[in-house]
C-alpha cells in the first residue's frame, strides 16, 4: 500500500479540529462542574448498565415482556458498556486504581461475552489509533472492514467467529502485519504475541459462540424438520436442555449479537481501509450518521455519529463526546471530514478520489464554538 507524508494542510486542519473539539468539551466541564467526578460517572453507568440488563432479563423469565421487547431493550444496555470498555481502554477510569479498574473490565467481557477479551482488545484497539485503515489494523479488519459487501460480509459482521472461518487466509495475515507493527525483539515475544491473539476469545467468547452456534443450529434444523413432517423428537432432559437454551438466547447471546451486529455494521463502514495516508486522521473515519442507520445506532450508543471525534481527542469519554457532538461536526465538516459518504459500500472502504471535496475552509483554534 502507498504512503505519502501528512500534508501541512492537513497537519493543519487535524490541528484545527482538535481544538475545536477540546474547546468544546472544556467549555461543558466549566459549565458542568459535576463532571470532573469521571470515576464516580463511570461505575454509575456500569451498575445501572448491569441493573437494566438483569431486570430485562428477570422480567422475560417472569412473563412481564415477551422476547422481541427483551432483547432490544437488553442490548441499549449493553451498549452502555461497550462505550464504558473502550474507554477504560483508553484509561478513562480509575486510572489509579487497579483493582477497580479490573474489575469493571471483568464485567465489560462478562456481560458481553461475544467480544474479545477487554485486556487482549487493549493493545489491538490502541494500535488500531496509530495505524488505523492500514492492513496491520487487525481491530478493523476483524469486523470485515476492507472487504467487498455481499451476503458473506454480512454474515461476517455480526459473528467474530464466523469472521475468522470464512476468511482464514486474509486473517492469518492480518494477524502476521499487527504481530510484525509490534516491533517485537525476539521469537519469543513474537510466540506470546501470537498466543495472545489465538487465546482472545478464551473462556468467554468460546462459550458464547458455541451456545450461540447450537441454538441457530438447533432451530435452523428443527424447522426444517418441521416443514417436511415432523419435528426432531427430544427426550425430556433434551427438552429441558433446549428450553434453558432459549431463554439464555433471548436475555444473554441475543441481546449481545444484535449489539454486535449494529456496532459493526456501522464501525466497519465508517472507517477507511488500504488506501488512506499514515497518520491522516481525516482520513481514517467519516461521520455515518444518515437518518436511516438511526435504528442500528439505537444499539451502538450513536457510534456513526460521534466516533470519529474519539480518533482527534481520544481523552474525553463517551458521554462528553455525544453531549459536544454538534460542535465538533461543525468544525470537522469545515475541514474535511466526510459526512454520510455511502460510496464506501461500493468500495469497500476505500477513501478513494472520486468523492467530491468537502469545504476546506479552516477554522481558527480562537473562534469560539458552540456546545
């Protein structure tokens, strides 16, 4: 993949953006003093995340909602902790506190067991800030970013597992470049690297996937049975298995796939892949917010729209981010960034030339911007 050096322009414009981004959020600070509490604010949203997904739960068990309310209403939960680990990714919390930093990456992975590991992803997440749309950025390409759309991606972008199996050569080398970007000193740290990234999903995804597997499975199978005659008789242990089965896929495995889905539906086409110039943050990520993904950001916490903030000033957590979004689009939109570019689906994520430019005109650092 060519590389061309970053611009004074653009080294400019990233400059320009940054401030306009952190003047921003200091301003909300100033005017919102309780939000210097960041730990206290982030351990809140963690137990009331873990609340409304066990009383969703509870509530299914005990007859109160059906299925089709329990796993959407689960999942908005659970994408309140998706945003609380990657920001504990990039130590937003408890920055001095091991042990409690710990803990609420344990229940990061534990109420959302289709992910990674937090503590492998960390390392994969903060190289994919240094090198993101190049082919060592394993985060990004583990999602199907850079591949061509059709029903294979889209199986691909809600199942990590799937996105592995169907694709074994493309992420063997994946793995390779970001093992290599690593700079490791021996063959040693390159065998641990390689072990960390084969045990990622060790126990917890590997169970989440293999219940999950079962249940499609179970069903896709039994429903055909049924069309041509019967269905697949069960013992009464069998049926009593298969009954645990569904209502751990309704309140556990669904609500995290669908979350899953919609994160990656819209992650994976809102950064660039292969042609994007090293270290050109206008470049690695547009603004997807487009009315009709509406529903898919429901599940994701406004990933599409408030994103690509995080890749100019990755300091501020997500809540900051959602609450000063309208003023870091302002200045974005006025220095480059894309917005809504849907030409990415035909590309397969390239930046490509053939869009048509976006306004240039840059905003000083000075201007004040409205929060």
């Amino acid at each position: 993949m060519e590389t061309r050096n970053l611009s004074d322009s653009d080294k400019q414009k990233i400059q320009t953006i940054r401030a306009g981004i952190s003047a921003a959020s200091d301003d909300l600070r100033r005017r919102h003093r309780w939000l210097r509490h960041q730990n206290a604010i982030g351990a809140l949203i963690m137990a009331g995340s873990i609340a409304g997904a066990v009383a969703s739960g509870w509530a299914y068990v005990a007859g109160v909602i059906p299925w089709y309310v329990c796993i959407p209403l689960t999942a908005v939960f659970l994408s309140f902790i998706h945003e609380l680990e990657h920001d504990l990714i990039h130590q937003l919390y408890f920055r001095n506190s091991p042990r409690a930093y710990n803990l609420m990456m344990a229940l990061c992975w534990i109420t959302r067991p289709s992910t990674i590991s937090p503590w492998v992803r960390k390392r994969m997440h903060l190289h994919h800030h240094k090198y993101s749309g190049t082919e060592s950025d394993i985060e990004e390409r583990g999602i199907t970013n850079g591949e061509r759309w059709g029903l294979r991606r889209l199986i691909m972008t809600g199942d990590n597992m799937l996105a592995v199996y169907l694709r074994p050569k493309t992420m063997y080398q994946t793995a390779k470049a970001f093992i290599r970007a690593q700079n490791p000193t021996s063959q040693e740290e390159v065998k641990r690297l390689a072990r960390e990234q084969r045990r990622g999903y060790f126990p917890l995804g590997l169970m989440h996937y293999l219940l999950w597997h079962s249940f499609v499975l179970f069903h896709l199978v039994n429903g055909v049975a049924l069309l041509i005659g019967n269905g697949i008789p069960l013992s009464a242990g069998m049926e009593a298995a298969i009954g645990l089965l569904n209502t751990t896929a309704v309140v556990y495995l669904g609500p995290n796939m669908l979350r899953t889905f919609c994160l990656h539906f819209i992650s994976s086409n809102m950064h660039y892949y292969g042609d994007v110039e090293a270290k050109n943050i206008i470049q690695q990520t547009q603004v997807l917010n487009v009315w009709w993904m509406a529903p898919l950001q429901l599940f994701c916490f406004n990933f599409g729209s408030t994103h690509a903030i995080h890749h100019f000033v990755v300091k501020e957590p997500f809540y900051i981010r959602q609450a000063t979004a309208r003023a870091a689009h302002r200045v974005m939109r006025e220095n480059g960034v894309r917005f809504n570019d849907l030409g990415t689906f035909r590309r397969a994520n390239r930046y490509a030339p053939e869009h048509a430019e976006q306004p240039s005109v840059a905003v000083r650092p000075s201007e004040s911007v409205d929060a």
